[in-house]
C-alpha cells in the first residue's frame, strides 16, 4: 500500500501541460544544445537543415562544359534534382591531369559560363602562362576588371594572401592556376643549388597544409568556388608498387577538397589540311578527346564516374560535338558506318555534321530540345526525375556562347 501511494503522489506531483500550449522541448539533444549556447555563448555552431534545401541544387558555378556540368551533377534525388551540376561553392575543388590534357582551358572556360552567369571570377596565375587571346577566344572577358582579374604574384605566400582577399572579398570563382607552380619566399630568395632547412624538400606542401583549413573557413562565409589545379608529376622516393604519379600540392589537396577531378587526354582527332607551304593535303591534329574521373565527390554520388568530352585546338571545349554524340546514342541522330541521318538530313564524317549545326542555328536548338528527355529519364539504378532545368540552361548557354563568337 505504501508503494501504491508514493507512485500516487510522484504521478500528482508532474506537471501537466496547458490544453493548447506547445509541449516543451525535452530529450538529450536538447539538454546538450541548452548546455552548449550557455558555454559557447550562443549558437552559431549549430547547423540548420533546411528541408526545402533537397528541392534545390547545392549552390554552383557552370564549368562551361555540358559533360562535366552532368557529370559532377549525379543521379536527381527523389524531387528530380541533381545534387551539384557544377563546381560547388563554399568547396574546394582540385584539378588535376598531364600536360596538354585541357586543365588550363576547362579553367577559362568555367571562368567565362561564370561570368556570363553574372559572376565574378579572381584567376590566379602562378606559371604567368595564360594567353589572352586564347582566353578571349573561350569568351573570357579579359579587358573587364570587374568581372575578370588575372593575377600573378611572385611568391606562394603572396598569392595566398591574394586569394583570401579573393574569398573574404566575394569572387565568385577563384581558379589556382596552377598549385605547384608556386615558389616559397624562402627559394624563391636563395641562389641556385643553395640548400638548407629554410629551402627544405615539401615546403610549399606545408604551406598548403597550413592555408587550406583556413581558406575552407573564409569561402563557407563567402559563398566562393576555389578550383586549384595540378599537374602531375612522379613521387619523391617513388619506389615499390602503386602509382608512382601524384598530383602537385602534396597530401592536404586529397583531404581538405570536396570535389577531385582527373582528366586524361587518351585520343588525339585528326583532319585533311592543306598546307600553304607545300601546297599538300595532310593530316593534322584537330583536337583531343579527354577523359575526365571524378576521383572524390561528397557532392553527389558522381564518385568513380567518368565520361568523354572533345576539345578542339585553338577554339577549346567542343559541346556541339557532345550534343551530336548524345543524340547518336539515344538514336535521335542515326549513325550508320561514316553516314549520319537526321530526318531528311545526311552527312558524311563527323565533321560535315559538326559544321551544319554550328552554322543552324534553328536545327541545333531542336536537337537539344529532343535529347533533353534521355538526360534525366528514369533508369534501373536511379528514381525517376522530371528534366532538369539546369542541364537544359547548359545545353542552351553554349549555343549563345557560339552566336557570340561568331558575332565579333
């Protein structure tokens, strides 16, 4: 009986919550976060989700590139969005392939669908390599220094100072072109030959270590993309099994980036030209097909991905061709031996068909209108998604991009 009347008189004894009043917030986590705002004195710490965020894109910049804009894009969630069709902001972004595999070009070219986008972008130059006029052909507007700033410090610490201006400053795109080229004051000072610990093996790696935490803290309050990019180059001491290869930068490049991309240039294309000197037809290089990896991805589930993408020389990356190749293998365009048909319409060689859409305009953008569908119909291993406006701005972007160079 005494036990029947304390479990009684514990019951009375808890409050009861007023008819209408929301009920008060109780469990662990609530504890912990009412502890914490004390200690920490308020709670900027804590991260709000917002549920509304899955109906939208993780906030990007367009690389220029329809393939790459896809494929760092990744499977539409479950509201038919793809997670980040292009480089994120508030990420670092590394870059990363051989020499001549089109780093550089895929650099400017993100730089101008940016611009073009209404941003601004702070382009970094460490190797002072950068061809205006190679620059200006990909749409850069390199006489605009609201829009586009090169740079090209002397030293490693003077560039990093430059980019955390860039970052805390509000660019929209800060490209490091490229992360290796960058000489620490410290050599940069000495004569050559001259060693000792202030010239030591790995310093500009160290440099790196120490800058990328903080550069990741000052783009999240600014909303910046920072694409660093790298050449590769053999390890230090590179004995034993493994790639006997790595990106420049050192180890804090693959720990402090959200997103990493390898392209590789694996086929070169070629065409009939007359040389002007012998008065012969030969061939020559036209341009490269480039694979592109993306060998780290917490933006989507693009991870272990790759696909093709075409530059040509001189004019830079070829989306009319991709467009062709897309509408080839959902058979909008059909391809038979060296002979393509697209209703009344038949060409010869890639070429010929390559020319046509580039010089109509009317027929280009009905290609695109037909082979938006097959880029976000419902497959076995994703949901199924409605067209995504964002690849579709890609599609259409490139083909203003185009009317503008031939326009000047």
């Amino acid at each position: 009986m005494a036990r029947k009347a304390a479990e009684t008189e514990t019951e009375t004894e808890t409050p009861k919550a007023k008819k209408g009043a929301a009920p008060p917030k109780v469990g662990k986590l609530a504890n912990i976060a009412a502890a914490a705002k004390k200690v920490l004195k308020g709670d900027s710490w804590h991260a709000k989700i917002d549920p509304d965020s899955l109906e939208e894109s993780h906030p990007h910049v367009p690389t220029g590139s329809l393939i790459i804009d896809y494929l760092i894009g990744g499977v539409p969630n479950a509201n038919g969005v793809p997670p980040c069709p292009g480089l994120p902001r508030k990420c670092v972004t590394q870059l990363w392939g051989q020499e001549g595999a089109g780093k550089t070009t895929l650099a400017l070219t993100a730089s101008a669908a940016t611009i073009a986008s209404g941003g601004v972008v702070f382009y970094v130059d460490w190797e002072n390599a950068i061809s205006i006029d190679y620059a200006s052909k990909l749409g850069v507007p390199v006489a605009d220094d609201t829009k586009f700033m090169l740079v090209q410090p002397s030293t490693l610490e003077e560039g990093l100072k430059l980019i955390r201006m860039a970052a805390i400053g509000g660019a929209d795109l800060i490209v490091i072109d490229s992360v290796g080229a960058a000489v620490p004051e410290n050599i940069a000072g000495r004569d050559v030959g001259e060693t000792g610990e202030q010239a030591r093996v790995g310093l500009a790696a160290q440099r790196w270590s120490e800058f990328l935490p903080q550069l990741r803290g000052d783009i999240l309050k600014s909303n910046a993309a920072v694409l660093g990019i790298s050449q590769t180059r053999s390890k230090i001491g590179g004995m034993g099994h493994g790639p006997q290869f790595e990106p420049q930068g050192g180890q804090a490049w693959k720990f402090y980036t959200d997103l990493r991309i390898e392209i590789r240039r694996f086929q070169q294309e070629k065409a009939k030209l007359v040389n002007m000197l012998s008065n012969r037809t030969e061939e020559r290089v036209i341009g490269n097909i480039v694979k592109a990896k993306i060998v780290k991805c917490k933006l989507s589930d693009a991870q272990g991905r790759e696909e093709n993408f075409y530059i040509r020389q001189g004019e830079g990356i070829d989306d009319i061709r991709a467009t062709i190749e897309i509408a080839v293998n959902h058979n909008v365009i059909r391809k038979q031996g060296a002979w393509f048909n697209y209703g009344d319409l038949k060409w010869q060689g890639m070429e010929q068909v390559r020319k046509h859409f580039k010089t109509n305009r009317s027929d280009l953008a009905e290609l695109i209108n037909k082979i938006k569908p097959h880029l976000s119909k419902k497959t076995d291993e994703g949901p199924e998604a409605d067209v995504d406006d964002d690849i579709g701005d890609a599609l259409d972007d490139f083909i203003k991009e185009v009317d503008a160079a031939e326009s000047e």
